[in-house]
C-alpha cells in the first residue's frame, strides 16, 4: 500500500515543532514544512484550521514533469520526489507549478530547495523528523486509507496530482490551543504571487514580448516580399535571448535547460528559440527563401509553446484565451505590418473579446483598469488608422499599435497566477465571507 503523510485537523495547535524539526534535521537554510492557517483571524462564522504541509510527494508531481533540467527525481524506495541541487538552475518553474507551495527557493544557494521526506532516514527504517516531533500526533507517516471528503477543506488545491496525504477530522469551530498563546508567533505569512517565485518576471516578459516581435517581423517580411534588416533583426534575437537568463539563479547552468524536453514545456520553449534564432540566421544573412519559410514555421511554433509554458501552470480560461498570448499577438501584428485589414479586424475582435472576458473574471483596481482602458483606447486608434487608411503607416501611429501589445503582454503577467494554496485560502475566505453577508 502507499505511503504518505497523514494529518489530523482537530490536532493540530501550531506549534510549529514539525517544522522546526525538519529545518534541524536537514540543516535547511529554507522553510520546507509551513503551517497554513485558514481563518488565522479567528472570524467567529468560520472554521479556524491548521494543516501542515510540505512537499506530498504526489504520483503526478508537476515539479518533476515540469522541471527543465530534469533536476527532480522520485527516490525508488521510499516514493520521495527528490531534487538533484547540481543540476536545478534556479528558474523558479517548479514553484509555479506546485500548488502546494513545496518548492522554496534558496536565496544563499540560488536554487530550489524542498521536503526529501527524510528519505535516507526511511531507508533505515526511520520515519520523518516532522512527524516524530509533533507533540499532539497530528502528524503521521504511514500507509494511507482513501481519504473522507468531509476531512477535505474547500480551500485544498488538488490538480488530479495524487498527492501521497490524508486529511483526518474535522475543521475546528473551536480549535486547540496552547499556553501561553503569546510564546508563539504565527508561521506563515501569506506570499504573495512575486515572493512565490515571480520576482524575475520582467526578464521573461522582456524575452516573450522581443520573441514575438521577431516572428512577426520575419512573417511580415516574408508577406511582404523583402528582408527584414539585418542587424536589428538578430540584435531582437540576441537581446531575448540574454534577458532571458536574467531570471535564472544559476545562469552558467542554462545549458542545461534542453535536459527534459519530452515532458517539460520550458524545455521545450528553450530548445524551439535556439532552432529559431538558428533558422532565421541564415534566412536574413544569406536570404535564403526556404529557410525564410522555415523560419516563419518554426516562429509561430515556438510562440505556440511559450504560451503552453504558461497554460501548463495556469490553465484557467481567462489565461487560456487570454488577449496577451504571444501567438494571438504576433498574428495581430502580421496583420497590421502588412496591411491586411480583415484578418487584422478578425484578430482584434478576438482579443477585445478576450479583454472585455478578462475584466469580467478578475478582481480589477483603478490602476489595473487604466492600464485595460488605455489598452483597448490604442487598438481602437490604430485599428482605425489601418482601416481608414489615415496616417498609416506613419511611424507614430505604428508605435503607438506596439505600445498597445507590449501592455497587453503586461497584463497577461498581472493576470497570471497559477494555483497556489496561499490564494486558495484567501479566496475561499472571501466567498464564505460574502455568502454569510448576502445570508
């Protein structure tokens, strides 16, 4: 029978021993085991529920699929899902996809760290630090029974992953306490989605937004009969290709990055831009029509798989037909470089539906909704331009049209936000706040 962690909700009094324990048993510099605490405000119309949790060591680990150097391995014996620190490059991918919030990334070391469950000590017949500190025995490792719906919070993140936990007893009205409460400060705070792995998004940004300029300009170019200026041209693929080790922790590691290509989208995102930039290279200094079609191919493909980077972590339907998706983008650009007015009508139409989609499914402040009104006010100004033919295609009103892109590119990433317990919570609080208001 499998094996994993099991946690009883009426337990647990949060203090923190299992987390302690872990941290000294492994001399972790990081914070692997967290206590999430949902109602930590202790509103009187909620459970207050501790759950302590670390990596789950899931049957389906997004980590390991997801990892682009193949850095994560699931120990044989004991089912662990390990991660190799010589090969991880620090790129923070894993932490997207977890939404357990498992991988941490080590500011000392510039990579990830997370629970080996103790693995070496199991081998020898050990259980898990956590577990064997935890005074009230909230805390267990052993075979696991199907788990109770009912033991199951609203607010557990579950992407079908498997993952090797069950939850015991009911959510606490009146939970557990410790004395004196004042000895122990709360755990966790809640990380929003920059501390969670984010914090070098303007490099992707940068590298997605550049990417997809050049597709586009080599696609237009092709339509149009000529080639697209040397130097500038493959300065674009240069400088993308650059800022993008920008977010790395390890960047003399990138290499690496092409280790998992038959299950990781960011690896396969790597190794499509290298045959892109390789491609249009010899297309535009040695003009060569076939590899001009190739390149064209090839680009479109690879802005195919930076949005699956993307969907493959976020795969909510306001990031799926988000208007910002480089492939959508680049085609809307194609349209209006080459003047091609219907499919450029056919395009924005999409993507104004897509916006009007957007605001209606997210929580919008008065920044955030300046920031879609000026977007959508500069595709209306140029998609009249190109229909009307008046000032096109002067310079300005062609600056102004990819001014409207690269915003939109930057709302994709204010939008973008992958499941994470953290949220979860906060959400889940939100709705029952709500309903006990309109009860």
């Amino acid at each position: 029978m499998r094996k994993g962690f099991i946690f009883s909700h009426n337990k647990c009094v949060n203090c923190g021993a299992c987390s302690a324990a872990c941290i000294l048993e492994n001399g972790w510099s990081i914070q692997p085991r967290m206590i999430f605490t949902y109602n930590s405000e202790e509103l009187p119309s909620l459970p207050l529920t501790n759950l302590s949790l670390a990596c789950n060591h899931c049957e389906t680990p997004v980590c390991l699929n997801g990892c682009p150097t193949a850095s994560y391995y699931r120990e044989p014996f004991t089912g662990a899902v390990i991660i190799d620190e010589k090969k991880c490059i620090g790129c923070k991918y894993c932490q997207w996809n977890c939404p357990y919030d498992a991988p941490k990334f080590n500011a000392d070391k510039r990579i990830i760290g997370k629970c080996n469950l103790c693995y070496s000590g199991l081998i020898e017949g050990r259980l898990p630090a956590c577990t064997t500190a935890c005074p009230t025995g909230a805390l267990e490792y052993g075979e696991l029974s199907e788990p109770i719906l009912e033991n199951i919070p609203s607010w557990f993140p579950d992407k079908n992953l498997n993952p090797a936990i069950v939850l015991k007893g009911k959510q606490n009205n009146d939970p557990l306490r410790i004395i004196p409460e004042n000895v122990f400060e709360s755990e966790v705070p809640i990380l929003n989605a920059k501390e969670r792995g984010m914090s070098g998004e303007w490099s992707l940004f940068a590298f997605s937004f550049l990417t997809t300029l050049s597709v586009a300009t080599i696609i237009s170019s092709f339509i149009n009969g000529i080639f697209p200026e040397k130097i500038l041209f493959v300065s674009i693929i240069i400088l993308a290709g650059i800022i993008s080790l920008f977010h790395l922790g390890k960047r003399l590691r990138a290499w690496r990055a092409l280790a998992n290509v038959k299950s990781s989208p960011l690896s396969r995102e790597i190794a499509l831009f290298i045959i892109y930039s390789v491609v249009s290279f010899f297309a535009v200094f040695f003009q060569l029509p076939g590899f001009f079609i190739a390149s064209s191919i090839v680009g479109l493909i690879l802005l195919i798989v930076i949005d699956s980077v993307y969907i493959y972590a976020d795969k909510r339907k306001s990031v799926i037909m988000h208007s910002g998706q480089t492939f959508l983008s680049a085609l809307l650009i194609v349209s209006f470089f080459t003047g091609i007015v219907l499919p450029f009508i056919f395009i924005a139409l999409i993507k104004l539906a897509a916006s009007a989609y957007s605001l209606s499914v997210n929580k919008i402040n008065n920044i955030n909704f300046v920031i879609r009104f000026v977007r959508i006010a500069l595709l209306l100004v140029t998609g009249v331009s190109l229909v009307s033919e008046i000032s096109y295609p002067d310079p300005v009103i062609s600056s102004i049209f990819l001014t409207g892109e690269l915003i939109d590119r930057i709302i994709f990433y204010i939008d973008f936000a992958p499941v994470n317990i953290n949220t979860e919570i906060i959400k889940q609080i939100n709705i029952e706040r709500n309903e006990k208001k309109r009860g």
